[in-house]
C-alpha cells in the first residue's frame, strides 16, 4: 500500500463534495430518519466519540449511539453486539482478515460517497468488484522520546557513547548502548527507567503481541517478496528478542511486575517524566495530555524507529498504515443504513465533523475533502505526516492486519508474558508462535 501516496493526496486535494443522492440525499419531512450505533475499537478515543455522538445528535436530531470495547475484547464484544435485537450499525474489521470473519455484515460501499472520497481506492478492502471496508485514518507507530530528558542525557561528561543528539540513534546498537547507559545515570536523570513499564494486563499486550510483531513479521514477508504467509518461521525473532528484552531491562518496573500493567500506565509515566522513552503510536499524544500534572512538553515529543538489529535499520523509517476500516452493518434496516452512511459523510464533509476528526481525534485523514491546511496540529501526528512523505526513509507497512485471528494474538502474548516473567524460555516462546499461526491460518481457510 502506498500509504506516502494516501497523505499526499489528503493534504493537497480539494474537492467540491455533494453528498451521493443514494447514500447521502435529505430524507423527505416525516419520513423514519433511521439511527446510528457505532461500536468504537479505540478506547483511548472514546470521550471524543461520544462528544461527536452528541454533537451530531443535537444537529440532525438523528440518534447516534456510541459504545466502547475494552482494550483487546473488540472482536468478543462485537460477536455479542451484533446479535442483540439492536446491533451495531457501524463497526470496524482490521483488514483482510477481519472482513473474512464479518462477511456476512458487511454492505457494500462502492456507491458511497464515503468511498469516493477516499485518496486512494486501494486502500480500501475490496472482495470481487464490491467495497467492504473503508480506512478512515491513517497511523503511525515506533518509540516516542521525550527529547528534553535526552538532551539532558547527551550533556552528561560521563556519557558511555560518542553520539550527542536522539537524532544520531539510527540502529539498535547505538540505542542498545544509550539505554544502558541512560539506566546507569537514571538518578542524576530523574527518571524509574528509560522505558516505560512494557503492559501486560489482560487485553494491555498489543503492543508487542501486535505492533512489535509487525516488525519481524514485515521483513519476513519481504524476503519471501508476499504479502501473507499460511506458515511462518518467525525467521527475525532474535531481532524481536533485542528490542523486547531492552523495554524489559531498562524500564520503570522489574520484568516480574509487567503482568498488572496498563498501557495508561505506560503513558502516564511517560507524560510525568518518569520515563525517556515509550513504544506507542501518535494517538500516545492524546493520552499524554489527559494525564493529570503532565510533564513533557509537545516540542519535546518526537519519534524513532523500531530498531530491531536487522541490516535494514539505517534506512527503517516509522511503522505506517491502518487497521481501522469502517463497515456498515448489511444486515441493519434500510433507514438506519442510510443514517448510518449520512453520519459517515458528514465526518469527512462538513466543517464541524471534519474538525472533531483533526483536532479532537488527531487523525490524519485518508480523505480528499481535507486539504493541506486540514491536518492535526499534535505533535506525534505532525511527524507522521512528514514520515509518509520522507522518501529517504524505508515505511515499515502495517502487515500485523494478516495476523491469522485474535486467539494467534492472544496466545502470542500470553507466551511473552510468560517470557518476561522468566516462566519460560524463548525457544519455546517462537515455536509455539509459529505453530499458532499455521494451525490459524488452517482454520480460516476451513
């Protein structure tokens, strides 16, 4: 996916929108405006759903319900939602493999406008000449560091290393030797640990079950030149162990403790200044600031890449790409359909459901409707505009969208947890990952 090419043409494409006259048209005076119930996969974003939810409501007089899943249970919670006598209308698949799941709910939107508004039409997810899911963000991911704790670091006459700067930090060695180093000074720092506490309650492990994942998972892809693999040997898993065993080693709590943390936690020691460095994506600013007594000031927030050990960390630039494509519920009455689509349209239309997209949700927009001055002033997502445009820089594509099932994550975790907590060795951690996957991936194709 060329995801430089979806920022680009989001940012500086304007576009005269009308709203399709099957999908977007006024209803006529009496006629059952219908409702919308959206069940919402980020919970980090979920006062700002509602507040929309409200907003549109108060505007059309349309209903918008919005309910939240817990972190890690969207898949579980959708199965229960979407068989109640009032199911979601809106909901979400994270790809290719989501969409196989939800199939049977999901409309086809290739005669919305939603859907010709998109940048690029490939991003969406297609199955024959019909459009099932639709992004509506694009995202990026990798270490946040808080600069002013780094500069801080680099002026010490003690240092270990020769670099000055985070910006000289291009491999996992030379961040390997900084962390190290950073730990052994943590005091004279004011800092528990250079890396926040690596989350591990139940539903909290996304982030190394998934996003760290990603990783590995990419280059295997890229040295067998596929996008998916029914089997995997999970062939970078020493260069996943590097990074993982640093978040481990260097953070604010012993390994043993990761198993009660959150990934709110993890943020809000970042946002007091207890820690340097966190692994998060750009919604991460957003948690920063709804810390109370935050620290970490927005020009001091920037990003580095995951670097692993492999021969590609020189020329690795940020994760980008998206799991969250909106679907509409197929099986919803015709009246809640379409104000479900209309409720679409007017996120990426109009004036107010375009702000609350940039300003409140932070989102980079893969839309045409939204032109160069319409972008997120966030700080996290300023450098992932810029990273989707930075051709000196190799993208590490979203791929963890062909994780075979959430149980493949599920289990994944749970192995590295285990791991941390120095219950089971990393051998067993990668043969049991890999025989997840291909036994997985064998009952999807069931």
């Amino acid at each position: 996916m060329k995801f430089k090419k979806v920022i680009a043409l989001s940012l500086v494409s304007l576009m005269a929108v009308g709203l399709f006259a099957g999908c977007g048209s006024k209803k006529e005076e009496g006629d059952d405006k219908g409702s919308v119930y959206y069940l919402n996969f980020k919970p980090e974003v979920s006062k700002q759903w509602e507040t929309i939810a409200k907003e549109y409501e108060d505007e059309t007089g349309v209903k918008v319900k919005v309910s939240t899943a817990a972190s890690g249970q969207y898949e579980t919670t959708l199965k229960s939602e979407i068989a109640k006598k009032e199911p979601p209308t809106l909901f979400q698949i994270n790809g290719p493999i989501g969409y196989k799941t939800w199939s049977a709910y999901c409309m086809d939107l290739k005669d919305t406008d939603f859907y010709k508004n998109l940048s690029d039409p490939s991003l969406a997810v297609t199955d024959g000449d019909g459009v099932y899911g639709i992004p509506y963000v694009v995202e990026g991911f990798g270490i946040i560091y808080n600069d002013a704790i780094m500069q801080q670091y680099f002026a010490l006459a003690d240092k270990a290393v020769s670099i000055g700067s985070a910006d000289e930090i291009q491999d996992f060695d030379t961040l390997k030797a900084v962390a190290e180093d950073m730990t052994k000074h943590k005091e004279e720092l004011g800092i528990d640990g250079v890396f926040s506490s690596t989350s591990f309650s139940p539903g909290e492990d996304w982030r190394w079950q998934t996003h760290l994942a990603n990783v590995p998972i990419f280059y295997e892809y890229k040295d067998n030149d596929t996008n998916d693999m029914d089997k995997i040997e999970f062939s970078y898993n020493k260069e996943y162990k590097n990074l993982f065993d640093l978040y481990l080693n260097n953070s604010t709590v012993e390994p043993g403790l990761v198993g009660s943390k959150t990934v709110n936690d993890s943020m809000a020691e970042f946002a007091l200044g207890k820690s340097a460095m966190v692994q998060n994506g750009n919604w991460g600013w957003g948690q920063v600031t709804e810390t109370d007594g935050y620290v970490v000031k927005a020009e001091d927030v920037k990003f580095m890449p995951l670097y692993t050990g492999t021969d590609d960390d020189k020329d690795q630039g940020l994760c980008l790409g998206t799991e969250n494509y909106f679907c509409v519920n197929e099986k919803a009455s015709d009246a809640d359909k379409q104000a479900t689509l209309d409720f679409m349209n007017w996120l990426v239309t109009s004036e107010k459901g375009k702000k609350f997209m940039i300003e409140d949700m932070g989102f980079i927009m893969p839309f045409s409707t939204f032109d160069s001055s319409e972008q997120p002033e966030d700080p996290l997502a300023q450098q992932i505009a810029a990273a989707l445009q930075d051709d000196s820089k190799t993208v590490v594509n979203w791929v963890f969208t062909t994780f075979p099932s959430q149980t493949f994550k599920d289990d994944f975790g749970a192995s590295l947890l285990e791991y941390a907590q120095g219950n089971k060795e990393w051998d067993a951690v990668v043969s049991d990952m890999t025989a997840s996957w291909a036994s997985e991936k064998e009952a999807i194709a069931d």
